[in-house]
C-alpha cells in the first residue's frame, strides 16, 4: 500500500488588506481534493460592518448552490464581531451545501478579528516579566478571555490578579 | 496594496494501514504556527494519538494547551463535532487548536467518503461518486455520536392576564430621589432590584445552572426578583407562575432574540420567534402588543481592541441603526468589558434611551453581578412593562 501518498489533501488561505483608510478587505481561499471556492469581504471601521461580500464555490459531489451570490450578500450590514456566527447562519441558511461557504464567511470575519488583536499584540514586550504582566493585564480588560482557554484558565498564573481582586470584591 | 495578516491552513491524509487514516495540519498564520497530528479509525471516524506542536504562540501560558489536546481522544469526527471541538479543545486547550482541529476532521470526513466510493466502484465501475453519495446520503459515515442538549420543549403562551406575584412584600423599600434617574453603575441597590437579564438551562442551551437553581441564589444574594430571558424562548404563564409559588420569590419572563443587528431583549412580548428577525420586524411586531425592547450589551466585543484601535467614538455609535429601533438600553452587562458598559451608558444618556442592567448570568456564580433597581415595587410583567416605558428604573451594580 502505498502510504506515503496522500489520499486527499487541502489547503485554506485567509489574507485581510487595507483597502482605504477605513475599509479592510478579508479573503478566504479554499482548495481541496473536491473543492474550490473564495469569498471575499469588505468591512468598514469603525463598527466592522460588512460592507460588501463576493465569492464563488465549486465542488465535485454538492449540487451548485443556485442563488449564490443572492445567499451571500444577505450578510451585508452585520458586523464582525462576537455572536456574529448564529447571525451568519441564520441569514444564509443553514443548507447542507452552504455549509462551507457560510464557513469561509466566518474565517473571512476571524481574519479581520485577527487582524485588529495583531496590532494589539505588537505592544507586548519581549521579556518574561514584560509579557506576564501584558497578558495579565489583558485578561482583566478582557474579562471573556477568562477561563476560555488554557492561557487564561481558572486558577492560573496569568489570571491570579484578576482573581484575586474579584475575590475581594465579591466576598 | 499591503497585507495585514494572513493564516494559511494545511491538511493532509493519508492512509496508514487497512483501518487508520493519518491526519496532519498545520496552522500558521501572522501570530500563531501550530501543528497536530492524529489518527483515525476508517470504520467509525474515532480519533486516537493526537500530538501537537507548538511553534509560535503568544502568552506565556499557551504552550499548556498542548496537554489538553488529548481530551479530544477518542471524539467521533462525524459532521456535528465542531460544536463539541470548540467546547473542549477550544475551551480547555486553544481556540486556534479547535479551528486547525475541526479542518482536520473535515478532511477526514470527505477522505472517509471517497474510499468508500472507491470500494463502491470495484463492485459498480459505473458508479459516479455524486450517486454514490447520494443514495447512501452520509458516504458510509456513521451518525454523530454526539448529541447537543435536547431543546426544551417550547410552549408559546400568550398571556391573558397580569401575572400577580405571590411574594409579601418584603425586600426593599422604594425610595424616589433626585439622584434617581440617569446616575448609571453607582453601586448601591436602594429602590426594588431585578436582575433583568439571566439564562437557564436547558431553556438556553448555553447556561448551566437550573430555573430553580438561579432563582435560589436570586433569593439568597437579597435580590427582589429575577427576569427570566432565555435565547428565543417562551417560558409558560402557568410554569412561571409555579415556580413564584414554590419559590415565594418574583420571577417574570422576557425573551433575549437574535437579530441581524444582534441580541434584544423583550419585555411584554410572548411571541415564539426562531431563526434570525430583522429588527424592524421584530420591533413592529413588539410595538403591536405594547411591549419593550432593549438593545442587550450593545457593543459587546466591539472594544476588544479599545476604542482608539477602531475609532468608535459615541457620536459614530449613536447613530448605529440599531438605535432608531429600540425603546432601552442595556447599559450594565456582565458579561462585556467597563469601556463596552460605558459606551452603551453614553449612546442611552445621549438619546435619552431608558437604561438597564443585567448579569446575563448563565450559572450561579454571576445571578446579579448587575441588576436594575425601580423606583417603586414590582409585581407582575405588566406594572415591569409600565416601570420601563415611564422609565423609572436604573442600572445598578449589586453583587
Ligand atoms: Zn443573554
């Protein structure tokens, strides 16, 4: 058997562009074994509104999703931003064959929300005790980073601080 | 044109032996490089030996994600994971761990159907992989052995006559002064105080904690009363009105519903809505029955990067669209940052919207972080409904 051959393989690309001074352009580029698709957006600052959405999606078993482009400008005035997925879906439908195109949607939105943390993470210093007191700081600006992953977890050296003053307040 | 950030995602199968497919994805984007690899039964789509690799990361922290991957063990990759990878690789170990994982598992799914196709074919050389998945409509994939939490059942009620409270009049007494209006987040909790905004389980599949279990951690904190908002729920005249029995407590109900401009919260408004409303429609249709809709945590994630980075300065966030829909604002949220509060407190003062405050409590250990306190007693959703239209009522800070 010949096991050093790849079965399938798949490969999703997502780049986010200032276009102007206020508007980034998210693209999210799929290609795998049986799929080929792109979906593009245009988000305004400073409310990260979407403002303008294209894409295209080819795929080797799904039926054609027929009014694609009609699916997709249904998202047009969200905005990037938590919560925003239930909003994605529930605009576009929830069909078995948009499944992937209201997913690269989202990556598309998690660009744009990447792009913005990039700037913010610029700011952390490069020593230990620097970048400890940057997190810890951020978690307690933050508060729904807390306990969200293991960086932040309950109980943590980065979160020891936030804890420490929400137990005294609320004892 | 420049680029400002790029994740490139890679995902390879190949097939290891008879039964096992070997999975490898890598993640490397502008912040994070990451990598996993695992293995997975063809038969049955469970994954074995997941391993990752940690190349760039960004807290000091992060590279302890690495030891929860292994919670992942055993998962069925069927369709319907990706709810279950966010809870438990997203939540325990990274979130950027989840997202590589769930592209992992997608390929192993599509990987799964086309060599079961490829069998099909040695039988039936005419088979094209689009019939052949489309008469055994899951490519030989077993059903999801995960299930999310079954939905309650939903009984839309419309409500015929004031809900009269059971409960004595203890707690507080109103007290009316100057001060009373338009002072947002002061911490005290003079006047009647209601927790206008928290979430049960399994009302909403998200919260934790039981009707009966939120409504005794309301009493026992000294709240006056709690405001049951579930997502997209209809909680019974008649179990609602048990429960103030069996409690001797308030307990009034409202509905939080997803729009495309994001959470509302409804007062006087007992219609079953799924799926996304416009809040137009939404608004109309709440107007038609005399009730209230507040703008829940209006700019809830918009100041994750603080308002400097995107420039959303209070004049800009009045005139979002949402505002011209909605009759309140919830100004105090326990569940966004003070700077997301303090921008919600400054768009109602400068549209002169009523305020309220809320925990959005999905568990016990936050019932009445924040509240709102009324002028006078409250006893039924319709002297609430009256409360809120006249505005007699501010967020506070109680726990
Ligand atoms: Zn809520």
């Amino acid at each position: 058997m010949s096991n050093n051959i790849l079965k399938f393989s798949m490969n999703r690309s997502t780049s986010v562009e200032k276009i102007n001074a206020t508007c980034l352009r998210s693209v999210c580029r799929l290609q795998d074994s049986f799929t080929d698709a792109e979906v593009a957006i245009e988000v305004k600052m400073p409310d990260l509104e979407i403002v303008a959405i294209s894409g295209h999606l080819q795929h080797v078993y799904n039926d054609e999703v027929k009014n694609l482009d009609e699916r997709l400008q249904k998202v047009i005035g969200i905005r990037v931003g938590s919560g925003m997925l239930k909003i994605i879906k529930g605009l576009m439908g929830e069909d078995k064959n948009l499944e992937q195109l209201v997913y690269m949607v989202e990556e598309c939105c998690h660009g744009v929300i990447l792009t913005l943390t990039k700037k913010v993470l610029l700011k952390a210093p490069d020593d230990e005790a620097g970048k400890f007191a940057f997190y810890s700081k951020m978690v307690k600006k933050n508060i729904r980073l807390y306990d969200r992953c293991a960086g932040f977890a309950k109980g943590t050296p980065l979160v020891a601080e936030l804890e420490a003053e929400e137990g005294g307040e609320k004892a | 044109m420049m680029l400002e950030f790029m994740r490139n995602k890679l995902v390879d199968v190949a097939r290891l032996n008879e039964d096992t497919l070997s999975i490898h994805g890598v993640l490397d984007d502008s912040i994070y490089n990451l990598e996993l690899d695992f293995k997975v039964n063809i038969n049955d789509l469970v994954c074995s030996a997941i391993e990752g690799r940690w190349l760039r990361w960004t807290t000091p922290q992060c590279p302890q994600a690495l030891t929860f991957l292994k919670e992942a063990d055993g998962f069925c990759l069927s369709e319907g994971i990706d709810n279950k990878i966010h809870k438990t690789v997203g939540r325990r170990a990274c979130r950027h761990f989840a997202n590589l994982f769930i592209e992992c598992a997608y390929a192993a799914r599509e990987t799964v159907k086309l060599l079961h196709w490829q069998e099909a074919v040695e039988n039936e050389p005419s088979l094209s992989f689009k019939d052949f998945l489309e008469k055994d409509s899951v490519g030989g994939i077993p059903a999801a052995d995960v299930m999310e939490p079954v939905e309650p059942v939903k009984k839309p009620e419309p409500i015929t006559s004031p809900v009269v409270s059971e409960k004595s009049s203890g707690g507080v007494s109103s007290v009316a002064d100057a001060s009373f209006i338009g002072n947002d987040g002061k911490s005290d909790s003079t006047g009647f105080v209601i927790d206008l905004h928290l979430h049960t389980s399994p009302a909403s599949p998200c919260a934790s904690s039981s009707v009966d279990a939120m409504i005794k951690e309301a009493k026992r904190i000294g709240l006056d009363g709690i405001c049951l908002s579930d997502h997209n729920y209809v909680w019974s005249p008649d179990v609602v009105r048990d429960l103030r029995k069996k409690h001797d407590f308030l307990v009034l109900r409202a509905n939080e519903i997803v729009t495309e401009q994001g959470d509302m919260l409804v007062y006087g408004f007992y219609e079953d809505v799924q799926g996304i409303i416009k809040l137009a429609e939404l608004k109309k249709r709440v107007a038609a029955v005399g009730g209230f809709v507040v703008a829940a945590h209006p700019f809830r994630g918009f100041l994750t990067f603080g308002a400097d980075d995107v420039g959303l300065t209070t004049e800009k966030a009045m005139a979002r669209e949402m505002f011209k829909w909605v009759d309140g604002v919830e100004t105090l949220n326990g569940k966004v940052t003070a700077t997301e509060n303090g921008l919600a407190q400054n768009v109602a003062k400068g549209l002169a919207l009523t305020a309220t405050g809320g925990s959005d409590a999905h568990d016990i250990s936050t019932v009445g972080t924040y509240a709102t306190t009324f002028e006078h007693e409250i006893n039924s959703e319709e002297e609430l409904l009256s409360a809120l239209k006249e505005g007699k009522c501010r967020p506070v800070t109680f726990r």
